[in-house]
C-alpha cells in the first residue's frame, strides 16, 4: 500500500457494526427507486427474452440494474460491483475475486415478475474477504423494504413501521419448512431435511419465491430453507447478511460456511438457510 492510498472502507458499517445511518438512507433511495422502475414495467405488457441459460430477462431487469449500479458508483465508486445483467453481458470481474465487492441482483424472482405473483425482489448485498457483512432486500410489489449487518441488527420497514427483527427458536408445534416456487428436487430435499431436523416435528411446508424466503426466515416466520439447486452468488448475498444479522445462519449441506467470491463464474454450492436454536 502506498502513502497515498487508504485501507478499504466498508461504507454501511462503523467499526462497532452499526449501521451508517447516511449511507443506509442514500442506499435506500437507489434501492427504492430501482423498485419503482419495476413496477412501472410490471404494469404494462412487457416483452420476456431468454439469456443463454434459458433464464427469463425483461426490461425491469436491466433498467433496475442500471439504476442500481449507477448509485453505488455514486456511493461507493472505489468497490467493484458484479451484478446479473452485466455479468451474463459479459461484464465479468478479474479471475480472482475482490477482497470487497458488492453483489447486485436488481430483480430477482423474474419468474415471479412474469408470472405476476409479487414475489419478487430488488437485491444488494457488500461481501467482505467472503462474506456478507451488509444487505439490503426490497419486495417492490409488498413494499418491504428489510435490511441488515451481522452486528448490527436486521430491520423491517413496512408501509405502518420499521422495526427492528430477528429469528425465532422453531415452537414446539413444529417447525416452518419454506421450499422454493420452481426449483428443487423434492426427494433429495427430503432425504437432507431428516436429517437436518434430528427428530423435530413438521408444522408445515410453504412455497416461496425469490429471496423473499430468506426475508421470513429473518423475521421469525419460518425456521428452514433447504436449496438443493442451483443458485449464484447474487441470489443470496443480500438476504445472507439479513439472515445473519437477525440471528440466523446459512451454510453448506454438510455444516460448512458458505462463502462469496468463487470465481469465475460465481455459483453457489447446496446449501440450507435457518434461523435460531439449531
């Protein structure tokens, strides 16, 4: 490092690991206004192409990632962002990936957005030497607005509140199974959930789309998110520091930590999602 040079700054959190109330609002504003470029799209009879991975992509999915990525470089122009769009463009990062770096999924759940359920939702998530230390996670439709930093709290701002949440300790009832909308291999899930479950009882089973599952996870609806499928890195990123900071965790299938950067192409191994008293 030279004389001139500054160490890295991880913009939304002080060292004590709250969270930077002027960034968290200036943040917030993009996040936002990114949300409403979709639902202006989402009213219309919008057009749907397929990416070479036979993945949808509408118009919302550029113009929010556009959106997205021209107000962190505003915030945060030193801290490279990989982000969906740009990435299946050919907008692809070094082969090694950044000690800090954002990750952008500006509409995840396109499935959701065309087939109109709402479930959809606008992603930021900062990753530090592997991890999550920042997110923030909008469901334009619900107008949920969730953020959070591990050490510093999860919060839910909803049209009547924001305030602050956290896992539950699955009830003795039984615990919330969410399982995804459209993926997933259903025998295989079972197979690992009796595992992870160690006996407990099932209350039930619902279905989700987008990061929306991690978001229940986080304010104590649900306990267990099994994904036997695959995923990227900005699918999860944002909700994973959700997650943490209410108190949950995420991780691979065999109990390992589950960590960001995996260049080149960024994929998720398995992994399960839950929250408190496991």
């Amino acid at each position: 490092m030279t004389k001139t040079e500054e160490p890295p700054f991880i913009p939304p959190l002080l060292e004590s690991g709250t969270i930077d109330s002027a960034f968290l609002s200036a943040l917030r504003d993009h996040v936002l206004k990114a949300g409403d470029a979709i639902m202006r799209i989402y009213g219309t009879d919008f057009e749907v192409a397929l990416k070479e991975d036979r993945s949808p992509v509408t118009g919302a999915d550029t113009l929010a990632e556009a959106i997205l990525l021209e107000g962190l470089a505003e915030l945060s122009p030193a801290i490279p962002v990989i982000a969906e769009e740009s990435f299946a463009a050919g907008a692809r990062p070094p082969s090694e990936a950044p000690e800090l770096f954002w990750l952008v999924d500006a509409l995840d759940g396109t499935r959701e957005f065309v087939s109109r359920n709402g479930e959809f939702t606008v992603n930021v998530g900062l990753i530090h030497q592997g991890r999550p230390v920042f997110g923030m996670v909008y469901c334009p439709a619900m107008d949920l607005l969730y953020w959070g930093a591990p050490g510093g709290g999860a919060f839910l701002q909803s049209r009547q509140s924001t305030r602050e949440i956290s896992c539950r300790v699955p009830p003795e009832a039984g615990v919330t199974i969410l399982a995804s909308r459209r993926h997933g291999d259903e025998f295989q899930t079972t197979l690992f959930l009796d595992t992870f479950l160690k006996g407990r009882p099932v209350a039930r089973q619902i279905s989700a789309g987008s990061s929306l599952k991690f978001c229940r996870i986080a304010e104590g609806l649900a306990d267990v998110y099994p994904r036997l499928g695959p995923t990227s890195e900005w699918d999860t990123a944002a909700a994973h520091a959700i997650v943490r900071a209410a108190g949950g965790n995420v991780t691979t299938l065999e109990g390992e930590p589950f960590l960001y950067g995996k260049a080149p192409y960024y994929r998720n191994p398995y992994f399960v999602a839950f929250g408190s008293g496991w």
